[in-house]
C-alpha cells in the first residue's frame, strides 16, 4: 500500500509494531498511536471501495494484538471492530459493542472495569437479544488484580460516512469524544469524509475530537495480490494460479476505466470463480498444458464478466436493462466503421486516446461501453455470464457452452497471410518499419489486392497505403486506382455482400487524391450490389426444413451464413405459421431472439423480408375473443411488440436513407 502524507496535529512520536517486518507509514502511525498517552482519536480517511477495510481488518487488527497495553505492559491491545452501516442511534452503537465484548466477559478470571461494565450494561438494555445480563455481569463487583477496561481496547468504527439519516455523523463523533476525552481510550475512526453531507457540524466536532488523519490510497497492484492471495492462495489454489496468470489483463481493464474500487474486484473475482471452475474440467486445464484456443476463450470470459461486473455495480446495467450492449450487430458495425476511421487517422495512440476521452460523454451507453473495454478487439454478448453476473439468473453452462462454440469455434480460423500483411502496414505499427520492409510489404499488399484476396471493404485503405508516403514509395496514384477498379471487376466472384459499405467512405477532402477515392468506391458500391443479387439467387439450401425439423442447426447456420442474406421471403408464410403456431413457449423465445438480433438496425439488407414481417405481425395481433391468456401468450406479445417495432424502424430508416444516401 502507498499513503498519501498524512497529517498528525497531537502525536508526534514514532512507533514500530513489528520489527521484524517492514511496515508501512500507516502502521507506524498506529503504532505511535497507541504506544502514548492519548485523549483523541485517529482517522483513517480515503474514498469508497478502495481497500480501507480490508487493509485494516487483513494488517492493522493482527498488529495491534502485538502492542503492549501503554498502562500496563504485561497485557496486549484487543481490538474490536464496529461496522456503523445503517446505524440509527447511538443505543445500536451501545448494543454492538456489547456484543463483541461477549467472549472477553464469558472469562471468569476478568472482572470488569467501571468503563465496560458501563457500556455492556447501556448495551443490554437497547439490545435485549444478548441475553441475561446476570449470566456476564454477576461478578461485576469482585475483587481481583485481573480487571477487564475499556483502555483494553481499541475500538474501530467503520463506516462512519455510511450512518442512517437518522443519526448524523457529528453525533457518532461526540460519542466518540466521550470514550477518547473522559476514559482515555483509543479509538479509531474509518471513513470517507467527501461523502459526510452534514460537512459545518461534523467539522466543528472533528476538531476536538480527531487528533491524527491519515490520508489514505492504495497500490492497486499490491492490493490485487494480497486479496487473491487472502481468499484463494490456501484453498483454491488452480483458480489462484489461473489469476496471477491473467493479472495484467484484470489490471489493465481496471487501469481503462480509472477504477481501484476493491469491492467491484471481489465482486468480479466471485462470479469469475464459479465460471472458471464449472469450465475447468471441460476446458481440461491443467498446470503444463494450456491450448492458445483454452487460454483465447478465458480471456474472452475475462473482459466481458469484469466490464459486466463494473458496470453493474455502478449501476449502469441491470438484469432487465442491457442498455443496449445486447445490440452486437449494432455494436460489431460500430467498431467496423470506428477502425476504417483509424486506418485513414495518421495519428498516435496517444491524441486518440485523448479524443475518445473527450467524446466519451457525448457517446450513447453502448459506444461508450465499447470504447471503453473493446476498443480493438472483437465483441460478443454472452447472456449466460451477463444474466448470471447481474443476478438474473444462476451460471447457465450449456447456455455459455454454446455462446462460446458460437462465438469463437466457430468462428476460429487461422490469420491469412494477405491479413497479416495488411495489418503490419496499418497504423502506428507501420512507423515502425524499414524503408525496405515498407516496400516490400506494401508490394505483396498490391499483388493480394490485385488477385481479389481482399474484402471489398479493404479497397480502400489498400489504395491508402498504396499512395501515401509518395517520397519512399513512388507508386502512380491514377495507375494504382485504374489497377484496384479493375481487380475488383474482375474478381467480382470472390466477393461476399457488405452491408454496412454505403456508410464506410471517410477520406477526407482535403486528400490530393479524393476524387481517386471516390471512383474507387464508385465501382466497389455497384460490385456490391451485384454481389448481393448474386447471393440472393444463390440461396438455394432449405431453410424452412431445417427450421421445422432441427431449429438448433437452422439458428446456427442463419447466423453465420445467412446473416448477409434473406431467408423468409422465400418461405411460404401459411406453412411457416402453421408450424409456428405450435411451437412450446421456449422455441418461441429463441425465434424471438432470433429476429432480433437479425433486424436490429435500420439499413439491415434483410428489409426484404419485410412483407413477412407484416404478416407475422397481423397473425399475432389477431385476439380471441373471451379466451383466457396464458403465459404462451405473453411470450408471443413480446414477438409481436418486437416486430411491430422492426417494421416502424424500416420505415424511419427508409426515410433516413432518402435524406443520407451518398450521391456520386
């Protein structure tokens, strides 16, 4: 831990409480503390959620019980720790300490001192549940050199910003004067005083009353280590190695969003534990041997449980409130059309970190959800690990054990070389190459482009790197463009349909070869468009049968086949709803879903279907009379409410488009 320099107004002694270790300054400052005679208390002060408690409870607690009492060296400090969250009055206060002093009073070689015989008795009579007070109290008046007092202890309150309404903070603090002035005994005060809203009388009465405030920060790094060390070092140790393996990736995420709140870690670290373990033996992981794709998944589950984990606790998200970040088609255009914007940005990370800080406020919760903890990488919503982190839901596995094939099995493939390539020229890792490594990439880049190895997409930033650096280069930016136009005539056949291409043209006027640009997109739009027709005629493997017969199997070739291509307009709508009108429930919740996340944008190509989503919708809406609804009908007015609202964002997108449509 790393403290802030604190202010002591009373004490100036210095104390070490354990010799033998190295302690840090707040140790000392304890020690010191309860080392001298004192009439005042001390505080420990620092924001919400950054380790107060656990640093005290975990170092402070077992060092006191090494400190020689300073009225009596042949005895030691025994600490009792108080939290005041929620505390009404000053009597729940009386009753607490009560309570902790239970263990020492069952003693029956201790009698007790006047000070805690008159705070159990206070604390009896407001907390009735602690039982007979003749059971602790009977040998109150014996005499015996072994006295029980006040001065035995030192009390911490916690919490102290964290009281009821009903009892105010400069309250607790003239209690606290009572035990520090009149009886001598240390007490120790945690809390966040930015957050006391009664700030004029708590400061009047914190004057007198606190005598040493220690500031207090944390090393989160350390801090890291000692609570994954605390909670699972001994007992969990697998899940322990797994964490000091993946340690960076946890602090760099943090790091992201300028977070050291330790109980937004442990309320990770929880949930992540019982991931990790019902995925262990399915993973097969062991010490010595650990797949790329096992250690890819984990760090899939990583990211997306800790940024569901923070945003939760901040509230940001419920069970029932996605805010959006289910939207992936949505989210996945997004970061595609953010990444063309940084392939023609010649700027350092730097500046465009600095820009996407200053936008973030501006930014709609799902941008600012994925500028924040996906920038660069791709995204997924895993709804087993969001319904079950925001407590909607137990750990689904065969749920996650799907989104996971999904996702990535699926999906895996080995990087091609022509990618590689490109990639190695993009920014800034490009600053980073020779004269001779330029040019000889940027020479294998032209020849993939020319033989159509690149997606439509990619046109343009190729023709980027084709013609920028002009003085190292020396390519002919009208006979490159000539080249790329015709490639992608030519190569017409290896192309797949781009929805999103319409909005991808970014070049800036300002660029000497801007008309350039736009012939090249010119022909890269009406390649597309041909394309698309291409692919609709294409489409050729029954569907509907699959929908009937193997649902499962239809719902994952749609989405990684078909999620560029139309399928219901070629459904006979009357067999579909006969089928469909006999689905149980459950099917009906994945058609649902289903639908969408297939139209959840206004310019989705499948605006084809249109006509049989209007169907759908008429057969749905369509009540009989006086018959009782069930919970089946529930899930179908959901359908029907989603689609009703798929079929009024085509409208509104139609009209957009008329209003936004790129004209050459």
């Amino acid at each position: 831990m790393k403290l802030n320099l604190f202010r002591e107004k009373r004490s100036k002694a210095i104390s070490i409480i354990d010799e033998s270790k190295q302690q840090s300054p707040i140790e000392k400052v304890i020690g010191s503390y309860l080392k001298i005679e004192t009439n005042y208390a001390l505080l420990i002060n620092g924001a919400r959620g950054i380790g107060k408690t656990f640093f005290v409870k975990n170092r402070i607690l077992p060092q006191i019980k090494k400190i020689r009492l300073q009225h009596d060296n042949s005895k030691f400090y025994k600490p009792i720790y108080i939290s005041l969250y929620g505390i009404k009055s000053i009597e729940e206060v009386y009753g607490l300490l009560a309570f902790e002093f239970i263990p020492f009073l069952k003693n029956k070689k201790v009698a007790l001192g006047r000070g805690v015989s008159k705070m159990v008795l206070r604390g009896f009579l407001s907390y009735n549940r602690l039982g007979n007070v003749d059971d602790y109290l009977k040998d109150i008046s014996r005499t015996t050199k072994d006295v029980l007092d006040t001065k035995d202890f030192v009390i911490i309150l916690d919490d102290l910003d964290r009281l009821s309404e009903t009892l105010k903070p400069n309250e607790l603090i003239g209690f606290v004067n009572s035990l520090v002035e009149h009886e001598n005994n240390k007490v120790i005060i945690i809390a966040d005083e930015q957050s006391i809203e009664d700030d004029l009388n708590y400061k009047v009465v914190r004057e007198k009353t606190i005598g040493t405030i220690i500031e207090f920060t944390t090393s989160f790094d350390k801090t890291f280590d000692e609570i994954i060390s605390d909670k699972y070092g001994a007992t969990f140790n697998i899940y322990y190695q797994h964490l000091n393996s993946i340690k960076q990736e946890i602090l760099s995420i943090f790091e992201l969003t300028r977070s050291t709140n330790l109980r937004s870690l442990i309320y990770f670290l929880q949930h992540y534990s019982e991931i990790f373990h019902a995925l262990y033996s399915e993973f097969q992981i062991t010490k010595t041997e650990n797949s790329n794709l096992t250690r890819h998944k984990f760090e899939v589950i990583v990211r997306f449980t800790l940024a569901i984990s923070l945003e939760f606790k901040k509230s940001l998200v419920t069970y029932t409130k996605p805010a959006g970040i289910d939207d992936v088609v949505e989210i996945n255009k997004m970061l595609h059309n953010n990444w063309l914007k940084e392939t023609f940005a010649d700027k350092n990370s730097n500046s465009n970190r600095e820009a996407n800080e200053e936008n973030t406020k501006k930014l709609a919760y799902h941008e600012y959800f994925v500028n924040t903890y996906y920038v660069n990488k791709n995204y997924d919503f895993y709804k087993a690990i969001f319904d079950f982190v925001t407590g909607g839901n137990e750990l689904d596995l065969s749920l996650l054990k799907q989104e996971l094939k999904l996702n990535i099995d699926d999906k895996i493939s080995i990087p091609r070389q022509q990618d590689i390539v490109h990639q190695k020229l993009s920014y800034p890792q490009v600053y980073d190459l020779s004269n001779e490594s330029l040019k000889n990439l940027t020479e294998k880049m032209y020849e993939y482009a020319l033989d159509g190895e690149y997606p439509l997409d990619r046109y343009l930033s190729v023709f980027h790197y084709l013609e920028r650096f002009n003085s190292i280069l020396k390519y002919d930016a009208r006979e490159v463009a000539n080249n790329l136009i015709d490639a992608v005539k030519k190569n017409k056949s290896k192309f797949s349909y781009d929805d999103n291409l319409e909005y991808n043209f970014g070049t800036s006027t300002e660029n000497p070869n801007y008309e350039l640009f736009r012939e090249i997109f010119k022909v890269i739009m009406e390649v597309n468009s041909d394309v698309k027709v291409a692919n609709y005629n294409s489409n050729v493997i029954d569907l509907f049968g699959m929908f009937k017969n193997e649902p499962e199997q239809f719902y994952k070739i749609a989405n990684a086949a078909y999620s560029d291509k139309s399928i219901f307009d070629k459904w006979n709508f009357l067999k579909f709803y006969n089928h469909f009108s006999n689905l149980p429930a459950t099917q009906i919740k994945e058609f649902t879903r289903f639908c969408k996340n297939r139209y959840q944008v206004f310019d989705s190509h499948n605006w084809i279907e249109i006509d049989f989503i209007s169907d759908l919708i008429n057969k749905l809406q369509y009540k009989e009379e006086g018959k009782e609804q069930t919970l089946r009908d529930y899930i179908l007015q959901d359908l029907s409410k989603l689609l009703v609202e798929i079929f009024t964002n085509h409208q509104r997108g139609e009209d957009g488009k008329k209003k936004n449509r790129i004209v050459f």
